[in-house]
C-alpha cells in the first residue's frame, strides 16, 4: 500500500513549516507495518499544482491523504480532482482543521472518497487498514462520507489524551533541508531576543490539542512563547514567561 500525504501550496505567499500532522501519521502507520509513506509538502516546495499532481503520480500512491486550512482547501481540491482524473482508483482523504469543521463541503466533489475529522493518527490508520483488507469504509469513527449523496457524519473519535503515548514524529519523511534557511533565521532572531526556543503549547484550543511546534516563522519574531491552555502559556512549563502584549 502507498500512502502519499500532501500539503497543497498556499495561494498567495508560501511559508516553510514542517506539516507535523503527517509526521505523526507516519509513525503511527510505519508502526503498523506501512512503510511506503511519502510526504509532499508542495507548501514549502513552492510547488505549483501541476507539478504536485505531477509528482504525486509518479509515486502512483494508492491512498492520497490531503491536509487543508480554509486557505489552502481550493488548491487541494484542484490537486485531488487532477490526482483522481489521472488515476482513477486512488482513494482521495481529506484532513485538517477545514476539512473537521466542514467536511461536507469537501465530500460535494466525488473525487474526495472520505473525509478524517480532528486528530487522524488513528482514524486515518483504521482508513488505511479497512482498505488493505477491502472492508466497508462506512462506519469509521471520526470520518464524514457521502455516500449515494447522503452525508454520513460518524461520532467522533475519543481524542488522544495522553499525547507521550504517541511515537515521535516521522521528520525523516519531510524535506528537512527545505526549512533550514528559514531555520537558520530563526536562529537569528532567537540569539537576538535571547530565547532558547520557540514554543507553541496548548490544549483545548480550536477542535484539538494543540501540541509542541518547531517550525519556523516571522509571526513569532516578537513572542517568546505562545498560549497554552488558558492564555498563559500553560501551567508549570513557561521557561521564558515574556508574551508580549502584542503577540
Ligand atoms: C502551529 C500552527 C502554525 C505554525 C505551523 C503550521 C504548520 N504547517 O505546521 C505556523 C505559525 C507556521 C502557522 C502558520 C499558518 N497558520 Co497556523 N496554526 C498552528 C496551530 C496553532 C497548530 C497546528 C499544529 O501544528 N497542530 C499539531 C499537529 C500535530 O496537528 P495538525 O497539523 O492539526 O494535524 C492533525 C489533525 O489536524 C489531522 N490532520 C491534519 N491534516 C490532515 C490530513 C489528513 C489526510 C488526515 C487524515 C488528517 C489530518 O491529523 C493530524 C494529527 O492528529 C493551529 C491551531 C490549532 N490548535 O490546531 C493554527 C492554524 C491551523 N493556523 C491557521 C492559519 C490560518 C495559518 C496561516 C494560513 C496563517 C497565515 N495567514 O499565514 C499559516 C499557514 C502556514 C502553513 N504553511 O501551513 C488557522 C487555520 C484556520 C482555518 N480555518 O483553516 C489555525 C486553525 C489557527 C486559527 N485558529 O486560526 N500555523
């Protein structure tokens, strides 16, 4: 089974953040024995959608999961569509904060097969796993599907609470090399405002747990860290402490 994950290319202007999401997918289908997973983060590639499509089917992936924000749905859409005219049989899943809050939306093109809500770690497992072994896709917990034009919205999967019981992110499946430069920046900015890190820590926020990041990124070239659970950056675990009012 080829399992190729994309981030679609944002409209305007790209930035170079590593697609986490797909690196936790990753390690939890390598640990189910997948291990033909490739990562096309078209974003920071600064592809545009003929060469994603392009590059998509050279990989010729059997499931083609897309990862999209509101900004990028309609680029998704135009790769999904080009992917699913080229090959046929390639099965189209959707993702990410648009494709949880509305799925039917997206599940009103036929080339999108199903859409994962929230967290996917499992529920996209379950998706890969149900079409190895030819089994109904209908009644995942935590997908939306349309099908014969009925939209069938599954309950939600529990989230994952216990998020040091997750593998470690599958980074060698991203471009590395393609955020060093803005890595190396941001390296700048932390010796000039005298930071160890930059830090994203939260939960409860938006539909999700949000959890640690390390991409880089000039929005928080003024934030020595970000917001945790109650806007406080999260209890116990703010080293730095200096949000600015700004941030
Ligand atoms: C960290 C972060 C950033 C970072 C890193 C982004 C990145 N690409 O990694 C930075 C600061 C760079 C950033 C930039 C932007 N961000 Co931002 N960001 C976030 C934040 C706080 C957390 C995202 C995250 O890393 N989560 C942890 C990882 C592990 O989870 P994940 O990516 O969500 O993936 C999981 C699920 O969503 C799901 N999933 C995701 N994709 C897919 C695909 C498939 C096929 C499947 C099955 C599952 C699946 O499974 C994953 C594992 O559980 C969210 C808010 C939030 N709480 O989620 C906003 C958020 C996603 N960002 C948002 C926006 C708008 C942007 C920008 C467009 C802002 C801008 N105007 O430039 C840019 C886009 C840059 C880019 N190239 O992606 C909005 C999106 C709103 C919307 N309606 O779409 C959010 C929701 C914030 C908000 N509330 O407004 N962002």
């Amino acid at each position: 089974m080829k399992i190729l994950f994309v981030a679609p290319p944002l409209p305007i202007a790209n930035s170079y953040a590593q697609p986490l999401g797909f690196a936790y997918m990753g390690s939890i289908l390598r640990n189910e024995g997948f291990t033909n997973i490739r990562i096309l983060d078209a974003c920071s590639l600064d592809l545009s959608i003929k060469d994603t499509i392009q590059l998509a089917c050279e990989f010729e992936p059997d499931v083609v999961g897309i990862t999209v924000m509101t900004v990028t749905v309609n680029n998704g859409l135009k790769i999904a569509c080009g992917l699913k005219a080229l090959l046929p049989k390639v099965k189209i899943v959707f993702g990410g904060v648009h494709a949880s809050v509305l799925p039917e939306d997206l599940l009103n093109n036929t080339f999108v097969d199903i859409v994962v809500r929230n967290e996917g770690e499992y529920t996209f497992l379950e998706v890969v796993q149900r079409l190895v072994s030819g089994e109904d896709l209908e009644d995942i917990k935590g997908t939306t599907l349309n099908i014969n034009g009925e939209i069938i919205n599954n309950p939600n999967r529990s989230r994952i609470i216990d998020l040091d019981s997750l593998p470690f992110p599958s980074r060698d499946l991203l471009p590395l090399n393609e955020y060093k430069e803005r890595a190396q920046k941001a390296a700048a900015i932390l010796r000039r405002e005298e930071l160890d890190a930059l830090i994203v820590n939260g939960n409860e926020a938006d539909y999700a747990n949000t959890r640690y990041f390390s991409g880089f990124w000039p929005l928080f070239e003024r934030c020595g860290v970000a917001v945790g659970a109650n806007g406080d950056g999260g209890e116990g675990n703010l080293p730095i402490g200096n949000r600015p009012e700004d941030c």
